[in-house]
C-alpha cells in the first residue's frame, strides 16, 4: 500500500480549483520539511513527506495520440478522503475532488459494451497532457479552508505476506 498526505489551502476567491499533481515536483527533498506549491493567489498544496509518485504509463502518448499500453494506475483499488484540518461550526463542506484520467481510466464497460471513463474522462493536467493530478473543486463554501487529503494505493502484492515470507 502506498500511502500520501497532502495538506490544501482552497484559495479563497471561491472558484480557482487546487490541481495536485502527484508526481511533483514538490520543492524538497524527499523527507524534508514541505515546500507548498501555489494554487491561485493565496491557495497552496504540500505532500506531507515529499514523496511524489510514479505513474508508469500515461493515457496519451506526448504527442496526444492515446497510448496502447495504458493501465489506469489505482486499478488495483484506491482510497480518497478529505477532511477540514480545523472543525469549523457550522460544518465546513468538502470540496468535490477528481482523478485524472491517467490515475482511473476508463472503469465500467456495460454489457453493450460501452465504455464509463472513471470521473468523466478528466484529462490529465499540462499542455502535453503529461501530468496526473487530484482536482479539489473550489466552491464559496469551501474557499479559504484548509483540507487534509488522504490518498492510499493498492499495490500488485498480497496484502498478507511481504517478500521476506514473515507472516
């Protein structure tokens, strides 16, 4: 299981949304103290531990034709939350957040066959595409406030055993 902490300020103009992206950069090194990265005028965004990830395959290729080898990342299982740092009376509304295409993919296939891209086929952020993010939505309820964001991986490994065979 990978395992990641951002803490997000929502700016407070109550419309620019806060794009992480996940695979940094994140401004220091890994174990550092964080360095946010900016989000509109007074937002920001920081990975707990500057860790960033590694997405291995990208859902267009760079010159934006899709790419045949492409599996969405959290394929294997994913959980996402976000809570206010601080209980705020009354209760403070949790941003919508979504995935990018490059971390879900497409998710449901109906027994026509179609296709259900995972959070509406929401591309991947930069102008080549390139970049996987978590999307916090900013609305007036939520400007300003500051999030917790929880974000656990399953891996491709039995969660009952490690390599070493110790149960």
């Amino acid at each position: 299981m990978r395992h990641r902490i951002y803490t997000v300020k929502m700016p407070s103009d109550g419309v620019t949304p806060v794009n992480i992206l996940v695979e940094g950069p994140f401004g220091a090194d890994v174990g550092a103290p964080s360095k946010p990265v900016a989000a509109g005028v007074d937002g920001f965004y920081a990975e707990w531990r500057n860790r960033p990830l590694r997405i291995p395959q990208k859902a267009l290729l760079p010159n934006l034709s899709p790419n045949p080898a492409f599996a969405p990342f959290l394929r294997l299982g994913f959980a996402l939350s976000a809570m206010p740092v601080i209980p705020i009376t009354p209760a403070v509304p949790i941003p919508a957040i979504l995935l990018s295409r490059s971390l879900v993919g497409p998710v449901l296939v109906s027994a026509a066959g179609a296709t259900t891209n995972g959070d509406g086929g929401f591309v991947d952020f930069g102008a080549q595409q390139q970049q996987p993010r978590i999307a916090l939505v900013n609305a007036p309820g939520a400007a300003g406030f500051i999030y917790r964001v929880y974000f656990d991986i399953c891996q491709a490994r039995d969660d009952d055993r490690d390599d070493t065979g110790s149960v």
